[in-house]
C-alpha cells in the first residue's frame, strides 16, 4: 500500500492529529507524521505527544516573526520532505498556517490533499482561520466534514465531489480523555481561553473584552492559561496588570488538564473554536467570545451562546445564562461519537 504524509502544526492539531495516528497504525497504513513547528514552545509540544502516545517522524522548525515568513519557510522545508518521500496523499487537519502551507505545497507537487475538518465557515473575513479553510478546500480531493453546515458550505462554493460526512475527530480524542479528568479546583470557577488575532490584537476589542470579564470576575474566580499572543499583546498595549488583577494565571496546560478545567468548570468563556465543541460534548455552559461562529452545531444543539466582543454584549450572555443558574446539558449531536477516525480511514484505505 502507497504511504500518506499527516502534517500537523499548533496544539489543537495534534489533538485532531492523534485518533488518526492510532487509526492508521491498527490497519497497517504506512504513514510519515511531520510536525510543522507551528507551536512556539518546542518543550510544551513534546509533552503534548507523549501524553497522545505519537511520535513526530520529522520536526521542522519555521520563523515566528509572522506569518508570511512562517508560511514560506513550511512550505520549504515540506517540499524536500514531500519529494524525498514521496506520499502517494497528503492529510492536513484543521485550519491553522501550516494547513494552508502543506495544502499548498502539495498541490505544486500534483500530490492529492485530504482535509479534515472541511467546509467549517465563520464568514468574517478577517479571520486568518477563514481564509485557510476556503483555500484548502478549494485544493482538496477529500473533505472530511465535522456536521452537516459543512456540507452546506461546500456545496454553495459549488465543491461536491470527494466530500463525506464523518462527524468530529477532536472528540474521539474528548472521550478517550475523558476518564482520566479529575477537578482541578474548588468549585464554583470559571474558565477562560483568549488568543483569537481579531480579539486581542485589536487594542479596542481587547479592552472591552477585559472589561466584561473584570466584571464576570466579581462572582467567581476566572482561572486563564495564558497563550503566547495574549501575553505579548497585553504587554503592548499597557494591560498586563489588568490580566493579573482579573484573572488566576495558569501555567501552560496538558490536554487532560486543559480537558479537567472545561469539564468542571461553571462556565467557559473563549474564543476557541474546538472549546465550543468539547465544552457542547462534555455539556458545561459556554459563552464564546467572537461575533459569530464556524461551529453553529454548538449553538443550536449545544451548549454554547455568542457573546460577541463588546463589553454589554457578553455581560447580557452572562447574564441570561446566571439567570437560568449555568445548566448542565446532555448534548446528542449525529456522528460525534468517537468514531470519526474509524470513517476517514475506512475512506483513506479506499482511496490508497
């Protein structure tokens, strides 16, 4: 059987990245595992794999500096490592700079592309997140879709062919993990993730966003890990006392622990999108801090809300879910089962 290249890059990647691995390893699928270098903290990723049970075949190690230079030196280094092996299909997850990169990088070696977690949509431009997904998807011979809006989106770019409904690889990774979560704080506590380019790049959003949180803070710890953007932005921007006085950091978390704080907590309040979907899965109450989402999945059967980004929309979201006393919801949503990488190899092996 012909071998595959999986190319993965940040942190959530690996976590879509891992269920696949076993997949291919338990049917005798040859496969190189090449890890972008996406992630900016190499001692943290290794942790990551080992708590994942992979073992990254290559390791690049792209500039920082933005994403221009991050997506040229990717693209470069995949490139010999592509003509050097020669994969008879290149599978890319999710929708970070190293997707579009591999992506495109295949396409120019005329190697097919399978993508999962196709035809999500957010429709705002000004996501870097969006324009990945559009263009590898226009690249892509098999698109891996997560729920039944994909194929929608799909289908109105006029993209029909080679596109399966296999539901949400990231929460096969949620249910095998999910035995081993313990509480990892007294009750009751909130939890944040904020690192999205449009929240905490933008000086204005970023204020109004902390605004409302100093406010939520009132009522119930907020425990934060801080991601590297944030940080680096608040420091910019003159709020690093402002995180410390609202929020509890934490250091930078493992899966299980990051998994721990979603499960337990009260409420979660991101920007994340696979935060949407393990808190829906888990059923903890989540407030998400954008203005839209390419996940509607979890709105209308989960248990997420649009918070928006102004300071009395999310406080009127906060609002209404303290009013209702932040139930708990057994969510049922179709093909989140932990089975999704069971459905993309039984596609894969087909193809091969």
């Amino acid at each position: 059987m012909k071998s595959i290249a999986v190319i993965g890059g940040a942190r959530p990647n690996f976590m879509k990245v891992a269920p696949l691995y076993h997949e291919l390893r338990k049917h005798n699928i040859p496969f190189v595992l090449i890890n972008a270098g996406q992630h900016y903290d190499p001692e943290m990723s290794t942790v990551f794999f080992h708590e994942f049970g992979i073992t990254p075949d290559y390791t690049l190690s792209p500039s920082h500096k933005g994403r221009e230079a991050q997506l040229k030196d990717i693209t470069s280094e995949l490139r010999d490592i592509f003509i050097e092996r020669s994969p008879a299909l290149v599978v890319v997850v999710g929708d970070v700079n190293t997707t579009l990169a591999a992506t495109r990088t295949a396409h120019a070696l005329a190697i097919p592309v399978a993508h999962i977690e196709a035809g999500l949509r957010s429709f705002n431009s000004k996501m870097p997140e969006e324009y990945n997904r559009v263009e590898t998807d226009k690249i892509s011979s098999l698109l891996f879709v997560t729920e039944k809006s994909g194929l929608k989106n799909l289908r109105k770019e006029g993209i029909k062919q080679g596109v399966f409904l296999v539901g949400n690889i990231m929460l096969d990774t949620v249910r095998l993990f999910k035995k081993r979560v313990q509480c990892p704080q007294k009750s009751p506590f909130y939890f944040v993730t904020l690192h999205r380019a449009e929240n905490v790049d933008d000086k204005q959003v970023f204020s109004n966003i902390l605004d409302a949180l100093e406010k939520i803070a009132e009522d119930a710890p907020l425990f934060l890990p801080l991601h590297h953007r944030t940080r680096m932005q608040a420091e910019y921007f003159g709020f690093s006392k402002r995180l410390h006085r609202t929020f509890i950091i934490l250091p930078p978390l493992s899966y299980t622990e990051a998994l721990s704080y979603e499960k337990y907590a009260t409420l979660v309040l991101t920007d994340s999108g696979g935060i949407q979907e393990e808190t829906s899965f888990l059923g903890t109450p989540c407030i998400t801090l954008r203005t839209e989402t390419e996940r509607p999945i979890t709105v209308e059967k989960g248990t997420n809300v649009i918070g928006g980004v102004t300071t009395e929309s999310i406080l009127r979201a906060y609002r209404a879910y303290k009013k209702t006393g932040f139930p708990r919801k057994k969510v049922s949503i179709p093909l989140w089962d932990g089975k999704a990488a069971e459905r993309i190899v039984k596609e894969l092996k087909r193809v091969l």
